[in-house]
C-alpha cells in the first residue's frame, strides 16, 4: 500500500481536477445491488456522484424496484420453456432435478444464476449493454471540459456469496469484465483495475435451526463455493493459464463468435471479503453494516493520489495480495440517542406536570366535595356547635368533622339574616327576597366547582327551616293545650274515654277538646234561652254563672282556635321552607354524584400516569446509561460528557461529532479512547473479531486501518488525543503501519477499516465443511449436504478438487457462438 497517511481533497477553484477515480459497480443479486446502493448514497454525500456508475443486474420479480433511472439494469431471465429440457442435457453443470423458472429468481442455486446468464437468446446483447455502458460512462468524463482525466478507472463487482444470482453469475460476469476491459484500454485508453467486493457466511454464524440442516445450510456452502472458484480465477491455487468459462452460442456486437470467456492472468487487483453474520441479518443490521463497509472501501480507493506519475496504478502495484479481509466500524455522533433521551425526558417532564395536575384537580374535586357534604349537612350544622373551620381542626375534639371556612362564613350569614325573620308574619317570597338579598351581598367565594347560588339555598333555607321549626316547637298552641288538658282532664275523659294525653296537641284539639267546648257552650246556650226573661231576673245567680261560664268557655274555644290557627300558618311555611330546601338539596345531590365519579376517575387516571411517570423515569435512566456506556460494536456510538445539559437545541440543526465536542455534549477523551480501545483489541474487538484460526495463530493482524472523518474531527479526535496516547500511534504500533485517513464531508461518524492482507483461504473458507467434501459426502451441523450442487463453475476447479470437470469439459464438443447445441 501506499506510504501516504492523508488523501488531500482539492480546492475549490474555477476549474475542478478530477482527482476521485471514476468508478463502475456491477452489483449483482440482491445483496450486490444493496451494497451498490450503499456506494451510491456515500458518493451522492460526498459530492461525487457523478464519477460513480453503477450497473445493477438481478433476477426474479421486483428486482429492481426503488433504484434510480440512471441506474443501468440487466434482467436475466430463463430461456424459453421449450428448450429447458435440452439445455438440462447439454450443459455439464444443469442437473435433471433443476427447477428453472424466472419467475422467482434463483432460489440460492448458483448454477440457476449462471444458467440465467449464460442465456443464448440474451447473452450478446447483456454483454453488448455493460460494454456499453462502461464506454459511455468513461466518454462522457473525457469530452467533459471542467475536468482532467480520468487516468484510471475502477471497476468493481458488488455480490453477497449465500445466495443464487450474485455468486452464480460473478465467475461469468468476471470472464465477460475481463474481455471487455482489455479491449476498452486499446479504445479509451485509461488504465482499468478490476476488484470485487464479496460478502460471504460462514457455518459458525449459522446453524441449521435444529437436528438437521434447514435452508440456510446454502449460505454457507454457496459461499464456499465462490470462494473455491475465485481461488481458481486469481491463481491463488496454482491453476495453470488460461482459464475458458464456456459459452452458449451467439454473437457478440461485431459478429464475433466465440465459445468461452478466456481469463490470461489474475483479472482482479484486489478481491475484499466481508463477513456475513446471520443474527445481525434478522435486523437487517447485517445490510446497513456491510453496506457501509463497502461503500467506504471503494471510496477509499476513489480518493487515492491521482498525479499522472503516482496515481492509483502505482497504488495497486504496491498489493502484495489478491484477497483482503476488511472489517469496518462506525464511530457516530449519538444525536439519535440523544434525541431519544430528550424524548424520554420530555415525556417524563409531560407525565410528571400531567400527574401534577392531575393531583390538584384531585385535591379540587375534593375541596368542592366538602362544600357540597357540608351543604347537604345544613340541617345538622346550622345552630350547631359542631361548626369547626378547618384551620382550626388540629385544636378541635377528634370526633368533631372540620367545616371548610367558606361554609362557616356561609352558615354564620345565613343564621343571622334567619335570626330576624319572624315565623309569624313570614311569606316564602318574602324569604326568597332575603335570600337574593343575602346572595347580592356575598363577599365569600364558593368553589369553582360548586354552584354557590344553590349551596347558599341550601344553607339559608336551612337556617330559616331551623328558626320556623323552632317557632313551632315552641308555640303557644301546644302550651295552652296542655294546660287545658291538665286543669280538665277528668271532664275531657268523660266526655272521650278514648282521649290520648299524648297525643299531637292538634289533634286532642280537633278530636276532643273543640268539639267538647263546642257542645258544653252550646248546652250553656240552650240553658239560658230556657230560662227566658223572668227566670232570668227571678233566678239571677244562676243565669250570671252559666253566662260567666259560657262567655268563659267561648273565650277559651277562640284563643285555642286563634293560636291553632297561627300553628297552622307557621306550620306550612315550615313545608314550604322544607320544599325549597329539598329542591336545593337535589340539586346539591346532582352535583355531588357528578363530582364523585369524576373524582374517581381522576383517581384512576392518576394512577396511570403516575405509572407512566415512573415508566418514563425509568426510560430516561436507560438512555442515560445508553449515550454514556455504548458498547463496542459495528455500530459506536460515541460517549456524552458525563453531566453535560441536553436541550433541544442542542440539535436543532443535526451537529455532527465536532459541534458536540465544542458544546460540551461529546467526551472528547471519551471517543479518543473508544478508537484506542478499537486498535488495541485487533483480534476480539470491532475490527479484528471472528478471524477464523485454523493450524495457526493470526495475531498480529496483518494489513493497516483507514479512518474516514472531516479534518476538523481528525484534529479534534484523531491526531491530537486530550490525553494518554493518540490514535494514531497506537495504529502504528498495532498494524505496522500508519492508518490512512480518507477526509470525508460527513461529520457525524468517524469511519474506520481494518484491512487484512496475506489471507490463508483455507483459514477463512469454513475448512471442516471444505475438509468433509474432499474426505467424501460433505457433512454440515452432523448431517449430510449437497455441497457438491453449489459449485456452478466446476470447469474452472483444479484438477484435485472433488467437484472439478476440468478435464471432462476440455473435451466437451461445445457449441460455438451464434451456433445452436444440436
């Protein structure tokens, strides 16, 4: 590699110099067009999208749905139904039991991939399309004036190795790259570097779901079997030169015919493996991460030197390797945690003020339900000496309720305005005037809740009741009546021998006594009409008695009618009093039924946002936890200065790593210190985990790191640690060799590869699975596989290989180009 540490990004002026290789993707399958897109997007970020093709080319439906229009699409399809059989006949690497439909892609058989490809009704006019698409892209850049170059361009195969249609046409696509390079480089004239970027599982990341194996045994033995044919393609197997990948027939755009793709020499200037690991896969974590890794990787090489005499050429000259393990991490600005914990927090902020106000609408509904309870209570309070307000309960009896002090006041009004109605000569509309009177003249508040108009009623017709009552009570009426029946209760027996003495005094009245007086005044009468004039004056002692005695017994009889009359009054102003204050109480009662239940359900949900509260609380505690102890991972999230204020806008316009650093949110020694911990960890950290040791030891890591970051980041993080030991030379102590830094525009992540050259194969491809298909029947998890029917290029394998045809297909009369098989 190149001794160079930093990639300078040129100026702004008048006229750029492209200085980014221009750079061509042929992505494959379904995992091949995600890491394409993945370029894409970092290009696109980085302002240099327009040095970027890419070349997307799948099977199955929907293939292609959501890709740009500038993107170049080569759909594969199966030949037509009617020459499958002959096919399955004629080509050595087809097999009887293939199901070959176009309908659902591949269904991870790699020899259906190449079947789709190797399609003599299609494949010139695929060939003849990345041909021309490669052409254009490159004339396009050499007839555009504000640039100079390009002097080189990078052509990379994009694939993930476990399934069908990227492992099964890349061998093909790799033959197809090659022909068409060296005729591009006699045309155009820039120097072409082929590379390939292969995503590939290996059988410790997954496991067959049970005693037998399941689908996903095909990941890794289709990963495998790339990876034996990309041994063969590169030389790294001592296969002798060159190499034919045959064809069916057809012909090129120059009327050419020809029977195989021929490879002279190792086409690749680099071939980068990436780990696939299938928990990381179920939450697509596995695409987002591998696709970062791709992306920074062909940006990395984008950006190297482009003098004339020093550029990329040179660069890939310095490869000692063809294959390269690259393992990648992102070190980001946490502002989606933080947004997070803001969120937590305002949440918590919103649940704890709503229980707050929860709790005083509680503490309302309750204050309002004890004016209503103490107006309902007016019978018993009014007069009482229970009147306690409740400021001054602590000091009263125990058995004594508090009054709230409104209701004192209320009570202690309404008394005095009763005190003075006289029950003799009041009317219900006269005491009606009183109480508007009274209710005009308040200057005490009731409760908001509470209707204090009627609570007032309540309380006043209360008072007057109490008053009215008490005249009642204590009229004269019932004194005369048993001062009556004392004095004559012998004579009033013997004219009622049912007399009750204790009987109501109305009704001894009615019943007895007045009709008694009634009959004694009228045998009077009728004695001293008898008597006539000249009884009168011959016996005149006995007519003055009974006269005196019937003028006495008529003066009684009307005194006892008059003051039952008067009872009578008093008595219905009572009921009338007694009606208006029932209504008001009915009224009250309304209320209070409606304050309760209301009270009840504030209750109810004051529980639940208490419960929110605490969950929210405890929410907020968590991501504490979270911004400040993120573990390592694919994906770091960078620690936050311990007691740092977090407010909103503190991202209000999206900071990247340096703005929080400058703000106090970031720990700049923090994120130091996870890129230490990083290097450091070479074989179980970030970077260097999950390198298979298979006969020897690995460590130390062979190969160097490159960080992707803005200058501001790699001066504030990088190059100038706050303290202990920067970075910078921890790389250089760890890897033997100084990290490269690629400047990039985005400042929320700071990006990092870990390149492993000088790669044992046989240390990376699974070897007890390659191990048990050269001992025989090749066996996964304790069961028997069909390792054998993921190799689709069998003709390419050297001679040893269990599954090679090399010699067989030598001497396979194959068709030529433009020719049919029969």
């Amino acid at each position: 590699m190149s001794e160079t540490n930093t990639v300078t990004m040129p100026e702004n002026s008048a006229e750029d110099t492209l200085t980014e290789t221009p750079t061509v993707l042929v992505c494959a399958g379904d995992g091949g067009i995600e890491k394409g897109r993945a370029v894409l997007s970092l290009a696109e970020q980085e302002g240099i999208a327009e040095r970027v093709k890419m070349i997307a080319i799948n099977s199955g439906s929907g293939k292609f749905e959501g890709l740009d229009d500038d993107i170049e699409t080569v759909t594969l399809r199966s030949p037509d139904r009617r020459f499958h059989d002959h096919d399955k006949n004629q080509r050595h690497y087809l097999k009887p039991s293939d199901s070959i439909s176009g309908a659902h892609g591949t269904q991870r058989n790699r020899r259906i991939g190449r079947y789709y490809l190797d399609n003599p009704e299609r494949i010139g006019s695929h060939h003849d399309q990345i041909r021309r698409t490669i052409v254009d892209f490159v004339e396009q850049l050499q007839d555009d004036p504000a640039v100079d170059g390009p002097q080189a361009v990078n052509v990379f195969q994009l694939v993930g190795a476990g399934g069908g249609t990227g492992s099964g046409v890349m061998p093909l696509v790799t033959g197809l790259l090659y022909n068409v390079l060296g005729e591009l480089e006699e045309d155009l004239h820039p120097g072409f570097e082929q590379w390939a970027i292969c995503s590939l599982a290996s059988t410790e990341n997954f496991d067959g779901g049970g005693d037998t194996p399941d689908v996903h045994w095909r990941y890794p033995a289709n990963s495998l079997a790339l990876l034996d044919e990309l041994r063969a393609i590169t030389g790294y197997d001592d296969i002798e030169y060159p190499l034919r990948i045959p064809l069916l027939s057809s012909k090129d755009r120059s009327n050419n015919r020809r029977s195989a793709y021929t490879i002279d020499e190792n086409p690749f200037s680099g071939v980068f493996l990436l780990r696939y690991n299938q928990d990381e896969a179920e939450d697509r974590i596995y695409r987002k991460g591998i696709g970062r890794t791709t992306a920074r990787l062909v940006l990395e090489w984008m950006r190297k030197e482009q003098d004339q005499f020093a550029g990329i050429e040179n660069e890939v000259k310095a490869l000692t390797n063809t294959f390269f393990e690259v393992r990648g991490a992102s070190f980001e600005a946490p502002n989606d945690r933080l947004q997070r914990l803001l969120n937590a927090k305002r949440e918590y902020q919103s649940a704890k003020e709503a229980a707050e106000r929860m709790q005083r609408d509680l503490e309302d509904l309750e204050a309002a339900n004890e004016q209503l309870d103490a107006a309902l209570d007016a019978d018993a309070l009014v007069r009482g000496s229970t009147l306690v307000p409740a400021d001054a309960a602590e000091q009263a009896d125990e058995d004594v309720e508090p009054v709230p002090e409104v209701m004192v006041t209320a009570f202690k009004r309404a008394e005095q305005v009763a005190g003075n109605i006289s029950p003799l000569s009041a009317r219900v509309d006269v005491i009606k005037e009183k109480l508007a009177d009274l209710q005009d003249r308040r200057s005490h508040s009731f409760h908001g809740r509470v209707d204090g108009d009627t609570v007032q009623r309540a309380v006043f017709m209360s008072a007057v009741l109490a008053e009215v009552t008490s005249a009642l009570r204590n009229h004269r009426f019932d004194t005369l009546v048993h001062e009556f029946v004392e004095r004559h209760e012998s004579t009033i027996t013997d004219f009622d021998a049912s007399f009750d003495p204790t009987a109501d005094p109305k009704d001894q009245f009615l019943q007895t006594i007045e009709p008694m007086l009634s009959e004694r005044i009228e045998t009077l009468s009728s004695e001293l009409d008898g008597m006539g004039l000249t009884g009168r004056f011959t016996d005149r002692e006995t007519y003055t008695s009974k006269k005196e005695s019937l003028e006495q017994l008529r003066s009684t009889l009307d005194k006892l009618r008059r003051a039952l009359d008067e009872r009578d009054q008093i008595a219905q102003l009572a009921e009338e009093i007694e009606n208006e204050r029932d209504a008001a109480y009915g009224e009250l009662e309304v209320q209070c039924e409606t304050l309760i239940a209301e009270k009840n359900d504030t209750k109810s949900e004051l529980k639940t946002i208490r419960q929110r509260a605490e969950a929210s609380r405890e929410s907020v505690e968590r991501h504490k936890e979270a911004i400040q102890n993120a573990p390592l991972g694919r994906f770091v999230t960078l620690p936050v200065e311990s007691g740092a204020e977090l407010k909103e806008d503190h991202l209000a316009e999206d900071p990247g790593i340096t703005a929080l650093i400058k703000k106090g949110i970031l720990d700049r020694e923090g994120a130091a210190n996870r890129l230490q911990e990083t290097l450091y960890d070479h074989e179980d950290g970030v970077l260097g985990a999950c390198l298979e040791t298979r006969g020897k030891s690995r460590s130390p890591s062979q190969g160097r790191p490159v960080v992707f970051c803005t200058e501001e980041t790699r001066d504030l993080v990088w190059e100038d640690a706050p303290s202990g030991t920067p970075p910078k030379t921890i790389a250089t102590d760890e890897f033997a060799k100084q990290p490269e830094t690629v400047r990039c525009n985005d400042d929320h992540r700071i990006g990092m590869l870990a390149v492993y050259g000088g790669l044992s194969l046989d240390n990376f491809d699974h070897g007890h699975l390659r191990d048990s298909l050269f001992r025989g029947r090749a066996t996964l998890w304790g069961e028997p596989i069909d390792l054998e029917d993921c190799y689709a290029y069998p003709e390419i394998l050297p001679m040893d290989h269990p599954v090679s045809m090399r010699s067989q297909v030598d001497d396979v009369d194959l068709a030529q180009w433009g020719e049919d098989d029969d």
